[in-house]
C-alpha cells in the first residue's frame, strides 16, 4: 500500500511539474524560431536578467525590465508565431541602446512618446534580449552568412564569446 501511495504521489508531482521537469519543448513551423529558442549564452558569460509580462492580449502595451551584469548595448530580437524576426529594439524612436551594469533599463522608458504593443500574428513569440560588450554589434551573433544583410536571413549563433549575454522570454499573445 505505501509503495503504491509513494508511486502516486511521484507521479502526481511529476505530471503537475513540480520535480522532474525539463524545459518546455516547443514545435513551430519555422527555423527561425527553432534557432532562437535553442541558442544558448556562451559559459563564460555575464547575466542579464528580464521581468515583463508574457502574455497579452493585442493591442496591449508591454514594458520590459532589462538589467544587465555588464554595461553594453542592448539588442531585443522577436521571432514571432509567423517565424518573422524582428528587431524591436533599438529602433528608429530611440537608437541609444547603452545599458549601464546592474541599472535597471526600462524599455520603453517612461514618456517615451512610443511603444511596444502586442501585435497579430497570436501565438507563441520568442523575445530574446542580448546585451552586447565592447565592439560587439548583434550581427557578431549571428553566422557569418548575415553579415551586412537583414539579421533574419540567418540567426545562427558563431562564436561563444564573454562579450554577450542574453536573456530570453517565451510570450503568448492572445
């Protein structure tokens, strides 16, 4: 009776995804999406750290808390449920990506006069925020084959580098 009960109770606690559990597998049709979701921060590298929702209904505004280990550049890609990337940030409103270590960075910041609101297509988007160091630019993220040309024509990662972080944020539009 009390294996039983203990079986139980394991497999209770593992359905419900309290212990034993991975992170979460997603399929999308898209290589984009695939490619972002699995990239990995180099092992040496310094933390960045996000808070914001990860859910919105369209036409909601969304704000976002970066705080990086290390002063930089901060970069915000999205690959939506379309597996369209997108860089939202910098932007044609503001340029000035600088982030300052352990400062918390708002984007947008506060009366900005701009926004980032949560758009179609609905779904699962991947937001990744990478913080850049020294001359790093996020074209020296991703392959070679980029270079010079719109990050969404290649997102593949080419050198494990300390000179970049990044956080990312799986968000679900509704």
């Amino acid at each position: 009776m009390k294996q039983w009960i203990v079986a139980s109770l394991i497999l209770f606690l593992t359905v419900s995804g309290l212990i034993g559990c991975k992170e979460e597998e997603y399929i999308h049709v898209g290589a984009n999406w695939d490619a972002l979701h699995k990239l990995k921060a180099p092992e040496k590298t310094f933390s960045v750290r996000v808070s914001g929702k990860d859910r919105a209904k369209v036409g909601e505004n969304l704000s976002f808390k970066v705080t990086s280990e290390k002063n930089g550049r901060l970069w915000i890609v999205q690959v939506d449920s379309d597996d369209n990337l997108n860089l939202l940030f910098p932007n044609e409103k503001m340029s000035d990506n600088t982030i300052s270590a352990d400062k918390a960075f708002v984007i947008p910041p506060e009366n900005a006069g701009w926004s980032i609101e949560a758009t179609e297509p609905l779904g699962k988007s991947i937001v990744a925020f990478f913080v850049t160091t020294g001359n790093r630019d996020i074209q020296d993220i991703f392959s070679k084959e980029s270079k010079g040309k719109d990050i969404s024509k290649s997102l593949r990662l080419v050198e494990d580098s300390e000179e970049w972080g990044v956080e990312k944020l799986v968000f679900d539009t509704k």
